[in-house]
C-alpha cells in the first residue's frame, strides 16, 4: 500500500532544487507542494499566493505569534516559514506533501513529524554553484555573497539527510528523485 509521506527537500541555491521540483510534479501531479511563507520580496515574476505568501515583518511576527508556523527560520538574511494550514490542508487531502525549505527548518519538521523524509540536493562542485546562482541573474551581488557564504554550512547538513541526490544531470536527478520518493511511500518507517 501506498503511505502519503512528508517531503523535506533542500539544497544550497543554485542547486537546482526549483527546477527539479517542477519536473518532479510533472511527472507526479499527485504530490502537493506546499507554499511557504516570507519577508524576503517578490523577485520579478514571482506570484504571491503561488510563488510565496509575501509578508511583512509585522504580519510574519503574527503568524509567528499565533503558532501558525510548522516551523520558520532566518535564512539568507530574510525570514521564512512553513505555514500550519498549508501542511493540514495537503495532508488531510491525502497526498504526499512537499516542503521546499532550508536544512533548520527541515530539522524542526523532522522533529515533530518523525516520519518525514529530508532529501538534499547537492550542486555537482560549488564552482558550478555559484556559476549557476550568477547566470540566474535573479539576486544582487550582496545577496549572491550571502548565498555562497551559507553553502558550507548547508552542505554540512546535509550529512543528517535520508537521502542525497547529485544534481550534474536534470534527467537523471529527477528520476533518483522520483525513485527515492516512491521508495520511501512504500514504506511504513
Ligand atoms: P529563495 O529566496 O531562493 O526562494 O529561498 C531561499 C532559501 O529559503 C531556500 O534554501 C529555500 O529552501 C528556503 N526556504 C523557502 N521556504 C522556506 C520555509 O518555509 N522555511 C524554511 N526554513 N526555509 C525556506
């Protein structure tokens, strides 16, 4: 039978994470991903509601206050959380549900859901890291800074991972994911 689990997925920026997400759910439409909530602002093209709930600081310190968060973390300077309604509303309908954030928040989730699955996604070498993060063009050069000086650390995170996927090929990487998900929704542990 098949068991609707908790996804972490994480990954230093630039680690293709976004991408193969999308790839993922096109293949499987089933899993719901859920939207996080952040004080960071939109970048251009991105949708609130879609992308992120874009919230002020004020209204992040009321979710906070409320407990609406599953858990939230400081990250690249900004503040960013996974919000309870969105977690209850995707598992409630079911399906296994994925949590795209940063390895703090993945190790609060995994202390109150024991269950839940942490993938990291690993840039083949941080040289091509950080020639993807400057190619992208979507973050200044302070916030690149930023970025490229919190990898260590979240590649060091990565060792309390169930699993850890090598991003050198798309095609690839997205089937050891969708592998690894499969596998893990077979089992009961
Ligand atoms: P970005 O600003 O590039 O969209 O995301 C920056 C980092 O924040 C990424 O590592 C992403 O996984 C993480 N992140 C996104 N949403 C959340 C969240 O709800 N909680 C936590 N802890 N990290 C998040």
């Amino acid at each position: 039978m098949k068991i609707s689990r908790l996804f972490v997925i994480s990954g230093p920026s630039g680690a293709g994470k976004g991408t193969l997400v999308s790839l993922l759910r096109a293949k499987r439409p089933d899993l719901a991903l859920s939207i996080s909530a952040t004080t960071r602002h939109p970048r251009s093209g991105e949708i609130d509601g879609k992308d992120y709930y874009f919230l002020t600081d004020d209204e992040f310190d009321d979710l906070i206050a409320q407990h609406g968060f599953v858990e939230w973390a400081h990250v690249h300077a900004h503040r960013y959380g996974t919000l309870q309604r969105e977690v209850k509303r995707h598992l409630e309908g079911g399906h296994s549900l994925i949590l795209e954030i940063d390895p703090q928040g993945a190790f609060q989730v995994k202390e109150n859901v024991k269950d839940a699955v942490l993938i990291f996604i690993t840039p083949p070498s941080p040289q091509i890291l950080e020639e993807r993060l400057r190619k992208r063009g979507t973050e200044s050069e302070r916030d690149i800074q930023i970025r490229l000086a919190n990898m260590p650390g979240e590649l060091e995170a990565s060792k309390n991972y169930n699993v850890i996927i090598e991003n050198d090929d798309l095609e690839k990487a997205t089937q050891a994911l969708l592998d690894a998900i499969a596998s893990f929704e077979e089992k009961s542990e």
